[in-house]
C-alpha cells in the first residue's frame, strides 16, 4: 500500500487523524516517561547491583547515544518497510527491553537492556511522526499535532516525581514494568487502528550518509552530555563536540551531492521547516528544555525543600502545560503562527528570567501563578513549533523532514541541559563558593531567558501568512 498522497481525503479524515496521533502519543508517552523517570531510582539501583550510584549513569549514555545511532536510519525504514510495521517493532523493542531492565540482575544485563530500549526509541519518534503526517490531512495537523506534543511537555515534569513516588514505596523495578500495560495498549491500538503504507519505490539504503550522520550525531550529543559533568575533565568533553561538529559537517556535504542520500536535507529549503526546526526554534528548544532541568534544582538546593514539596511546586508548571491545550487551536487560528511564537515567546522567556526573583520568602501563591504562566506559555511554544515544522513539508519529503526534526530536537534538549549545568557550574566557579546557591541559579534563569528572547525575535522573519494552511488563520493584507 502506498503513502497517501496530499491531495486525496480518507473517509472520516479528521477522526481517523485524531485516533492515529492519540495513539501514538501514548506510545510517545511512554518511551518520555522512561527517559526522565529512570534518574530518581539511579541509588537505589546501584545498591541493588552493588556498584556505585554513579556507575549507574552508563545506564542513560548508552541509551542515547543507541538511539542517536539508530534515529538516522528511521526514515528509510519506514519507507522501505512500512512506517505502521516499523512503529509496531518499535513499540515491541521497548516494552521487551523494559521488561528485561526490570529484571535485571547485574549492571550489565541492564546496559544489555538499554541498548535495546534505545533502539525501540530511536524508531519511535520520528516514524510515529511520519504516521501522523500520512494520515492528518493540513486541516487537522494542528490538532494531531497538539495531541502528540503533550507527552514531550509532561513526561519531564511528572516523571522525575512518579519515580520518586514508585522507588519510595514500591521499588525501582516498576519504574520500568509500569511500561509493559502501556505497551501492550499501544501495540493493540496500532494493529487494529493505524492503517499499513509504505512508499511505492523505496530508496536504496546510503551506507555512507548512515555512518557519517550516526557517528556525527553521537558524538555530538555524548560530548553535550559531559557539559553537565564537569567533573569528567574538560579536553574529552571539547573533542567529542569539535568531533562531532566536523563529522556532521561531512554528513551534510555527503547527504547534499549523494544520488540517493539518506536524509533529504531540501527540506531545510522550506522557510516554515528552517526557522521553527533548525534556527529559531532549536535556540528556543534550547530554553524551554533548560526550565524542566532547573526548576528542581532551584526549589531543592536554592529554596532548601524537600523532593516532595518541590514537586508539589512543579505540579503547577505541568497543570499550566495542560491548561493550554484547549486554547491551543483557537488562538493558532485568531493571531497565525508569526504573531503567536513572537508575542508568545516573550511571555514565555520573560517567565523564565522571572524565576530568577523569586526566592524561599516569596508567596507561595506568586510562585505557583508564576509556574502556571511558565507552563502556559512553554505548551503553547512547544505545540506551534512542531506544527509549523510540517506546515509546508511535501508528501516526498516526510520522512527525512520527521527523522530531521527528531535528531535536532534531540540536540535542542541535550543542549538545553547542558548550557543550564553549564551556566550554574560556572557561576559557582566564578564566586568561588563549595556549592550551589540561589545567586547562581538567578544567573543560569536570566540566561536562559534571554536566550530565548533572541529566539521569540528572530521568528519576525516569518511571512504574516506562515502556516495559515494548518492555522486557518487569514492574515490581512
């Protein structure tokens, strides 16, 4: 069966298009859940294998870095097998690979585990994009594209305290079987519901563009990792990214002139595609990923409260992501994509830099009106972007679009962390203080604020008209 093309309407379009983008973003859910839960129960898991907790970090670094590997080579599986077969082997390799980390028994049944559950992963998203591309008309890509967005908000904020809640009074192995009930769902729902695809002459695989991107990609993202661990030396951290860099270039000079290259970079010819993936809106991704990271930290080691009361506080930053929702779609459509992630960016990054003047005597009402705003503004940006992003993206050039827009918001992410760990690391050098106090995190939130500042500005660039296709907003003239 081949992809559908633009122009021709399935039967009941939009509900066909809603059930594929909630089913898939339960299978998002899941495997973001995963990613951010897992930190909480890292003590307790080395205690239970008998090595160090910090050993136990290798458990995250071989998951990204298998599916920074592997998230390259997602695209012309889908096309060559089928995205919905591809998404299904996804969904099998996590929850079997879940399972097995639930049962490990050493450190190296469980990196085994990882490995497996970082291809599982890698797979995941970007194809479970393409099968949300193939199946929403542009009509209803804003709203499938709110509802695959909502895991990526969420996941961050309450994973770090479910798990907290689930090593506290159950143990750390249901932090990985709390997956397997989510799995089987997805697997049921995508085998009865999403229908099967695959493109009518599938490309020939291009070897070198695979090794060049996978290596690039990884050693990108390992050496952003070690920004937030200092302590691991400075030199390795700077070769891996200068290597990574060097190597990315030549991925794209090899991608640009190869007859059948693995990724088709002519998407980034498409203005909507490059200003909210690769310029404005990574820089953006940057401090909205950095908030999620800083945000404990700033209520745990600046305000001195406990695991439990912090989370009570970031609670109000998750309730202000899904309060936006409803809104979402409507405002899309009054105000247009230009005029939303400008405006909007600015509420949300002038949020984030008012974190820096909060501190323990300040209301507990203002800080919680606060984290709604953060949260609001932080969903609205989030689901704008990735809407945009395939606003004007031909049916041709999905694929390489969706696995494009995976691996820079993998770097978006990393990056974020890295800069917040960064920029806090630093300030405490600078003051040459022992530890963490409420002046450095000050610095790392204004930062982080005016980083995207630049960002909400540089969307300016943008026509009026950007993705009023998917808004159905109609600019004047």
């Amino acid at each position: 069966m081949t992809a559908i093309p633009e122009t021709e309407t399935l039967p009941e379009t939009a509900t066909n298009a809603r059930r594929v983008a909630l089913i898939v973003a339960i299978a998002f859910f899941m495997q973001l859940l995963d990613s951010t839960i897992i930190s909480t129960s890292l003590p307790q898991m080395g205690a239970s294998f008998g090595v160090p907790a910090v050993a136990m970090s290798i458990g995250i670094t071989v998951y990204m870095l298998t599916m920074a590997v592997f998230v390259p080579l997602s695209g012309w599986l889908a096309d060559r097998f089928g995205a919905r077969n591809i998404f299904l082997l996804a969904i099998i390799l996590f929850t079997l690979a879940s399972l097995a980390c639930g049962f490990s028994q050493n450190l190296t049944q469980f990196v085994a585990a990882r490995v497996v559950q970082g291809l599982g992963s890698a797979l995941m998203t970007p194809v479970g994009r393409i099968l949300v591309l193939r199946n929403a008309s542009k009509s209803e890509l804003l709203n499938a594209t709110a509802l695959i967005t909502w895991p990526a908000l969420f996941a961050p904020v309450v994973g770090p305290v479910l798990g907290g809640f689930i090593t506290t009074y159950l143990s750390w192995h249901w932090n990985f079987f709390i997956n397997i009930p989510l799995g089987v769902i997805g697997l049921a729902l995508v085998a009865r519901f999403i229908p099967g695809d695959r493109e009518a002459d599938p490309k020939p695989l291009d070897w070198p563009g695979f090794v060049l991107t996978s290596a690039g990609l990884a050693l990108l993202l390992y050496g952003l990792e070690r920004i937030a661990h200092p302590e691991d030396g400075v030199l390795p951290t700077v070769l891996l990214i200068a290597a990574g860099i060097v190597i990315g270039w030549l991925a794209m000079r090899h991608l640009r002139r190869a007859p059948h290259p693995l990724l088709d970079l002519s998407s980034f010819k498409v203005l909507t595609f490059a200003i909210s993936t690769l310029a404005a809106g990574t820089i953006f991704r940057v401090a909205i990923n950095a908030t999620p990271f800083l945000l404990p930290l700033l209520f745990q080691v600046g305000f001195g409260l406990s695991p439990v009361d912090a989370g009570m506080m970031i609670l109000a930053y998750f309730l202000g992501n899904l309060g936006m929702k409803t809104v979402t779609t409507p405002t899309l459509r009054r105000f247009g994509f230009r005029s939303v992630l400008v405006v909007n960016g600015l509420i949300a990054s002038a949020s984030i830099a008012a974190c820096a003047a909060i501190s323990p005597q300040t209301p507990q009402a203002l800080v919680i009106v606060l984290m709604l705003i953060a949260g609001l503004s932080r969903s609205m940006q989030f689901t704008a972007l990735n809407t945009l992003a395939f606003a004007d993206i031909d049916a041709a050039q999905r694929s390489s679009a969706a696995t494009l827009s995976s691996m820079l918001q993998q770097v978006a992410m990393l990056f974020g962390v890295a800069v917040a760990a960064a920029i806090l690391n630093l300030s405490q050098i600078a003051r040459d203080r022992p530890a963490l106090d409420l002046v450095d995190f000050r610095i790392a939130f204004l930062a982080i604020g005016a980083i995207g500042l630049v960002a909400s500005f540089r969307f300016l660039a943008l026509p009026p008209g950007a993705g009023a296709e998917v808004s159905g907003h109609a600019p004047r003239n």
